[in-house]
C-alpha cells in the first residue's frame, strides 16, 4: 500500500475513507449481468489499520453467489451475529426455486431467504441469476420444484419485508420475475427491470430512477409510462434494448412517459433506438427544459428528418450521441452532416455549460474537412471532454 515512500498512513483519514469508498464502488460495477464477488474484503487483510479504518464501509455489501456462499454466511453470522445489521446492500443469486411437499407444504428450496430475513438495514439489492451452481438440497422426501422469484427469497408468510429503496435485476434474457409479488414498492427509489419481466401496474410514490434493459416479456410492448407508473416524479429513465427480442421503446411509449412520470427528467438515456422517429425525439428535448444529461444512440432506417439538437435546452451538462444505420437501410450521410454542423455551432463553439461531449457518427462525416481535428482544438479550447468514436458500451446502465 505504499509508493515511492508515501504509505497509506501518511495520508489524512478523510482521503483514505474517500479511497475505500472508491475501491468499495470500483469492486461494486457489473458487466455483462456478472455477479461481483466478496474479494474486496481481502483489502482488510493488508494492514491492521485498513481492517479497522474500512470494515465498517466494506461489511455494509456482501455478495451471494450460490447455495454454498449462503450456508458459508450462515454459518459466519452465528459466530458474528452483529454483522447482519451492518449491511445495506446484497447481491444475491436466485433461481427462483420453491419446494412443494406431497402435503402442500411450500417453502424456498434455498436458505437464502433465511440470510436475507437478517439483514433488518438491508436498503438495496441486486439480483443475478445462479452461475456457479451449488443447490441446497431440500430434506423432504420426493419433493416437487415451482418457480417463484421473488418467493423464494422473500416467502410472504417468513416475517416482514424489506423496505428497499433500491431493487435491481440484473437477469438474463430467458429468466422470468414477476417483481412485487411480496416485496413492497412504497419505498423503491431506484428500479431496474431485465429478463422476461412481468410487470403489473404498482405504485410507486418514492420512484425517482427507472432503467430498462432487455426485458424480453411482451407486456412492455402495451405498456405507458403515464398509466403503468401513477404518482411518481422521475429524475431519470434508462432504456436499452439489450437484447434482439428486447423491449423496443417506440414514440408512444416516449410520448406517455413524457407525460407522466418523465415531465421533469433530468438525465435521459436511450440506447440501440431504431423505432423513434427524429420529430419525436425533438419534441421530447423540447418538453424537457430542465434535462442536464440526454445520451441517445440512434439506429436510422429510413429517416433523420428533423434537426433535434435544436431542440436541446440551456441547461444541459452531457451530450452523447451516436448515430449507426440498420444493416438494410443505407446511411443517411446529408441529414447527419447537418446535425455535426449544429453541434459545432451550438454545442462545442457556446459558452455554455457543456462539460462532456461523446460523439460517434460515420467515419467519412468525421474526416471531411478536417472536422475531428478542428472538433478536438475546439474542445481544448473551450475546456469539454470529448470523445470520438463509438461510446455505448461504456454506458452505465
């Protein structure tokens, strides 16, 4: 833990609380739907100062990955019975399984239900699907299996419910959950829906974040934001289609959000669009005047017919924009020339507030004229990070 001299210790204890953090936050990122593990605690075992400095904030997550991590944590819990109240956020692998007897007793055929009645502070959870599969085998005799998602980690009839403020699935595309079957929605600030999801209208007074990202259950195809999501204000809404029979978001999908939920968005992402129209997307930027972060990755098929930059309000910090065209369609290179020319007018050459730009269009569009080199001095200039190129994977969704 040491540089060229300067040890961990030397630093002030606000600078080495902030660092754990960032490691915690760092350990914490998911790709691909890939469960993180519980390696971070191996950070406590460097010194004694960082054990006693970092447990607190590092034994506030723990990471479930298979019936085996559940019994191991059991087991650990009976030793150190404080530390179930000290975590606020788990990640934990479900596969939904709850056992039925030839008596009609039913019951989760996992004991993760048993840790998760625990953890009384728990505020936040994610939920994988089961990789590294070691089933906790049920003791009664000839036992039947059903699936129920959210039964099986938390049974209505096991005792009270969490009071989440965060509920995350994180669930591959076959993978079926019906969310809020048991867990209550009153306190869900934050919600991400993937898998075959089905959704039934809940309320949800405390929403303030919502991400979609390849939800493959036909219902959302009939869903409206303004209907299906009553009573909350949103601060951000995350789409991606992530999948290629995911959840498509269409203009009337665009236009109920904007009525409902969405009026007051501050951070819009829309990622892998092929079926919004430009026209609506301009007026759903010219309805947002309070929107500071609007990232939109544009597949064209057959028109880019109005300029939505335009559109664009003064109050906002982040732009990204890619525009790709769809393997049959041909590329709309006039239409998109013009919106390069508006985002050096409006965006890079104003003295606005713009602190990130991410760019990505057609390779000839940007080496005619000299517009990525001019586009790179501008951006120098006028202190923004820029970036050229494809950026959607990096999207934190």
């Amino acid at each position: 833990m040491s540089t060229k001299g300067l040890s961990i210790r030397d630093l002030p204890y606000d600078v080495r609380f902030l660092i754990y953090e960032a490691i915690l936050a760092n350990h914490l990122c998911v790709n691909q739907n890939r469960q993180p593990s519980n390696n971070h605690i191996r950070v406590l075992h460097t010194c004694r100062q960082i054990f006693y400095e970092a447990r607190a904030i590092f034994h506030k997550y723990v990471s479930l990955r298979n019936d085996w991590d559940v019994d191991h944590y059991l087991a650990y819990l009976d030793s150190e019975p404080k530390a179930a109240p000290m975590v606020r956020w788990a990640d934990v692998a479900n596969d939904g399984r709850v056992s039925e007897s030839p008596h009609g007793q039913t019951g989760p055929a996992s004991r993760l239900y048993l840790v998760l009645a625990k953890f009384v502070s728990l505020e936040k959870i994610r939920v994988f699907n089961v990789r590294h599969y070691h089933p906790h085998m049920t003791s009664l005799p000839y036992p039947r299996y059903r699936l129920n998602f959210e039964g099986a980690m938390f049974p209505a009839a096991k005792g009270p419910q969490p009071l989440l403020q965060a509920y995350e699935l994180h669930l591959d595309p076959s993978t079926r959950a019906n969310p809020f079957q048991t867990i209550p929605s009153n306190h869900i600030r934050s919600l991400r829906l993937s898998g075959d999801c089905r959704f039934e209208k809940t309320p949800f007074p405390a929403l303030r974040h919502l991400t979609i990202r390849g939800v493959t259950s036909n219902a959302f195809d009939q869903i409206r934001f303004d209907t299906s999501f009553p009573n909350c204000q949103l601060d951000s809404f995350i789409h991606a289609q992530g999948h290629r029979l995911g959840f498509e978001i269409r203009n009337v999908h665009l236009e109920s959000l904007l009525a409902g939920p969405g009026s007051c968005l501050r951070k819009l992402v829309l990622l892998g669009s092929s079926r919004l129209s430009s026209a609506t997307i301009a007026s759903c930027l010219r309805s947002l005047p309070t929107l500071e972060y609007f990232a939109l990755s544009l597949v064209t098929v057959n028109e880019l017919r109005e300029n939505f930059i335009l559109a664009l309000g003064p109050s906002l910090q982040v732009l990204k924009l890619q525009i790709t065209h769809a393997w049959y369609a041909l590329p709309l290179f006039e239409e998109e020339r013009v919106i390069c020319d508006t985002i050096e007018e409006r965006i890079l050459l104003r003295h606005l507030p713009h602190q990130v730009v991410h760019v990505s269009f057609h390779s000839q569009l940007m080496t005619e004229h000299g517009r990525q080199d001019r586009w790179r001095n501008i951006a120098a200039a006028q202190h923004i990070s820029l970036k050229i190129g494809p950026w959607e994977d990096e999207e934190e969704t």
